[in-house]
C-alpha cells in the first residue's frame, strides 16, 4: 500500500511539474473539466438524523437508490458518546460536508431542517428535496450533455443583476469564440514535433470540444432550494457578501468557488474559465481546487473519451531530449490569451507566441499554482520518509 502512494505521489509531482514548465503547446487532450466529468466520483455528504428517523431515512435512502442513480449522501450513523459526530436533536436533521472537507473542530455543517416534516408517509418526498431540486437537476443534464461550466448565478436582489447578468453573457460568448479562433490558428500552424519526444495518438475531442458553456438563474428565496443555496453559500470567499451571487459548476457537480456577480470581471472570469478548459495538471482530484455538491445524476454514463493516466507513462520521457516540451497525451498547457473588454467584438486570429501556459485563477478563486507547490513539497517529505523506512 505505501508503495502504491509513494509511486502516486511520485507521479502526481512530475505531472505537475512539468505543467509548470512552459513550452510549445499540444492539443488538448485533458481539459479539466472533461477529466473531472469522466474520472473524479462526487463525496458523500452525510446526514444527520435523530435515532427514532434513521430506520426510515435509511429504507427511503436505499429506495430512492434503487430507482436511479445512487446521490452522493450516507445516512450517518453515531453512537450517543460519540464526541466527533454527536447524535442529532429529536427535532431536527442536520446535512454535514464530506468528510475530506472537514474543519479542524469536527465537521462543517451545511443546513439543517426540523424532523418532524421527514416522518410518516412524506418522508420520501422530503429526502427527495434535500438531494435534488429543479436547478440541481437542470445543472446536471447541462453537464451530463458536455457543456464545460455551467455559471449558476444566485439572485438576491435586482440591484445590480441586470448589468451583471448581461456582462456575464457576454463574457461567456466572448471566451468561447477566442477559444475557438486560437484552437483554429493552432490547427493551421501545428507546433514542430520534438525529435526523441513521444507523441501520442490524438483523441476524438468532438463530444467536448470546444467548450460549452451556459448561464444558469436561481433565486435565493426559492423553497425548493434551500438546500443548494446552503451548499453554494458555504464555498464563498467573502461569506458575508450580499446581492447576485455567482458559482462555476463543472465536472460531477462540482463548484470551484463564488463570488459577488458585481465583481466578476474579464481577469476573473478568464482565470476560472482557463483552468477549468485548461490542462489536467494533476489528474488527482484531492490536488485541485473545488468542492462538491449533492446530486442525483448517472454520472457514469458519461463515456470515457479524454486520455487516461499510463496512456503515456513517465518512463517513456527520452532523458536527455528537450524533456521541456511534455508529451502530448500526458501533460497539455495551452496558450493564455487575453479575454476581450466587455461587450467589443472578439479579436481577430493571431499568430501563437513561441511559449506559454494556461493561467490559473485569480483572485476571487482558489489557486491551484500554490496548492500544487505546497504538495509537492509534502510529497516529497513523504517520498524521503517512506524510503527511509524501507531501507531499514
């Protein structure tokens, strides 16, 4: 087992490098986005319910399973001396975050809800509303249908809303059509192929590429949900932050982060939108940014058409050949480019710069550059300690 994790660590660490290391680009075999809808399995967020409910929360949980796809939820089960999980009010169920999103004081709440309106014959209806909605269910047949990012923007208020949902449409138009001139320009001028560097087989990218992306309104007063706006609050970055609110969902139902509609400008949008249409880096979800949410979507219906890890092995890397470009299959970077101003027309095709990388987000999202150093620096301490111990 600690082998496995030391070669993984290993791995995870060279991949990251070399997304680092700038170079001629390659086609775009592992958008992130794509890898996370085909490959990163959605955390259980658990529930906790008082001792006399969990009988027939857990019977409606397994029903509801048996119907369609199994949603991301684990009914919890705790023992009354149990200091981590504590058993549930008799008048209430309390929705926790997956465990890997744990706080250091035990773990995060998300929402809770009396348990009277769970008991009897409307107990099913209830579980229902708390692991889907009409939004929910609506973001998961975008992204199940290939679209890169859905852009769920939470309206509370008009203040502000119109404009903002206007500069975010154009902003979506606006990427989508440089996206698709830069990758044209790219097939007209293909980069030189390295002598002694692999290069693999290129993939059928026409079930997502290029990407898609669309704009999604909910209400922030809407009954139905209140259990989506608890989880999208929850990974804001200015929790106190009031009027339209806005979240990339991406992957299995994944949110990279929020923040106020108002302040959401070219620099920022192109930061999220770059990563998430951008290289896989490191194909480890843990290593990236975002959380999850609760879905009930058949996500492994999704056929599996991006590269998948050992289709090009490190090993296959010629040492002593220019290991600066990294080989197509394995690593993709592609050429950042400026998004344009609000509402101007998309520029025209330009010629690509020699070298280049995709940026990562920018303030208002999280940084996965950081993220990636900080993990390599631990996987190294856990590399060094994990052959220290196999010498003895």
């Amino acid at each position: 087992m600690a082998r496995r994790v030391g070669a993984g660590v290993v791995g995870c660490l060279m991949t990251a490098w070399l997304g680092f290391v700038p170079g001629p680009a390659a086609g775009c075999d592992n958008p992130v986005y794509r890898y996370a809808l085909e490959n990163w399995e959605a955390s259980d967020f658990l529930l906790r319910a008082p001792p006399a409910d969990r009988g027939l929360l857990g019977r409606e949980l397994q029903e509801l399973a048996r119907r369609g796809p199994r949603p991301n939820l684990q009914l919890l089960e705790t023992a009354a001396d149990d200091p981590d999980h504590p058993v549930a009010a008799a008048d209430e169920l309390v929705l926790l975050a997956p465990p890997a999103e744990e706080h250091s004081t035990g773990p995060a709440e998300v929402w809770r809800g009396p348990a009277e309106v769970w008991r009897g014959p409307a107990a099913a209806d209830a579980l229902a509303r708390i692991v889907e909605s009409p939004a929910r269910r609506e973001i998961g047949k975008r992204l199940l249908a290939g679209e890169a990012i859905v852009w769920v923007v939470v309206e509370a208020g008009e203040q502000g809303l119109a404009d903002g949902l206007e500069r975010l449409e154009t902003l979506v138009t606006n990427y989508i059509q440089t996206v698709t001139a830069q990758d044209e320009d790219l097939k007209a001028a293909p980069p030189p192929v390295v002598p002694g560097v692999p290069v693999a087989e290129p993939i059928d990218k026409s079930a997502f590429w290029p990407p898609r992306m669309s704009v999604l309104r909910v209400r922030a007063d809407d009954p139905e949900e209140r259990v989506l706006g608890a989880m999208l609050k929850g990974v804001l970055e200015q929790p106190g932050a009031a009027g339209p609110l806005v979240y990339p969902v991406f992957g299995r139902g994944r949110v990279l982060g929020g923040i106020p509609l108002g302040e959401l400008d070219a620099a920022k949008f192109r930061s999220a939108s770059d990563f998430l249409t951008g290289a896989c880096s490191c194909e480890v979800k843990e290593m990236n940014p975002g959380r999850d949410l609760l879905f009930v979507a058949d996500w492994d219906s999704v056929p599996k058409v991006t590269r998948q890890p050992g289709a090009l092995s490190l090993s296959e890397l010629e040492v002593g050949e220019d290991i600066v470009r990294p080989p197509a299959g394995l690593v993709h970077e592609r050429f950042g480019v400026d998004s344009p101003p609000v509402g101007a027309e998309p520029p025209p095709p330009r010629e690509q710069p020699a070298g280049g990388s995709a940026a990562a987000p920018a303030a208002g999202w999280p940084a996965p550059r950081l993220a990636f150093w900080m993990v390599a620096a631990a996987g190294l301490l856990l590399l060094f300690s994990f052959l220290t111990r196999a010498r003895r």
